[in-house]
C-alpha cells in the first residue's frame, strides 16, 4: 500500500489506497467497501501518511502552503495472522445469482 501510494500515477490528488485480497475485485466500490467493512479493523489497519505529493488545486490546500496532502493507506486483506481460521466469503454461484435475477429482475435491479 505504501509503495502503491507514492507511484505517479497514484499519488497525485489521491488520499485513499485501498489494498484488497485476490478475491475482491478491485474495479467494484461494493467489493472494495464489502473488503473493508469486514476485513478492516480501523485501530490496526489503517495508516495515515503526512506530507505526501498533493496539488496546488486541492481544494483542502491553504493558500500560500505548499502542495502536500495527507493520505490514508487502508488494508483492506484478511489478516495474514489468521489466515487459516478466517471466515470463508459465502456467496451464491454465478449462475445462481444470474438466475434469480432473471426471475425478479424488477426487485434485483435486473443487472449484476
């Protein structure tokens, strides 16, 4: 998360590095908020990252200082420590999830 932070293409105007498992999908914001609501533990797993490269556009920057932000690097994995005892993701095959929604497209959305 740390080295992601400061790449490029990342660090500038980001505040937020989220880092997730393999099996969240990091393209999703549900997967992504879903990794950190129930594998994040605020106390733990969340560090904050002063004075690292901003803009002079950000809206949070005070006039006359220089461009630097704070950022926060959220580890958003199941703990290494307890990686044999962690609780298994329960969720429903792709094609039962495909055809409930075909059934009630109306009360699900109708899209995945």
């Amino acid at each position: 998360g740390y080295l992601a932070s400061q790449l490029p293409s990342a660090a500038y105007m980001n505040k937020f590095v989220i880092v997730v498992d393999a099996d969240v999908d990091p393209r999703s914001l549900n997967d992504v908020m879903w990794a950190v609501c129930t594998r994040t533990d605020p106390a733990e797993d969340i560090e904050t990252m002063r004075q690292t490269w901003g803009s002079r556009v950000d809206p949070l920057r005070a006039a006359g200082l220089p461009p630097f932000n704070t950022r926060a690097v959220i580890d958003a994995c199941r703990p290494w420590s307890r990686l044999a005892d962690f609780p298994k993701v329960a969720e429903a095959s792709r094609e039962l999830t495909d055809h409930v929604i075909r059934r009630w497209p109306d009360a699900l959305g109708g899209t995945r």
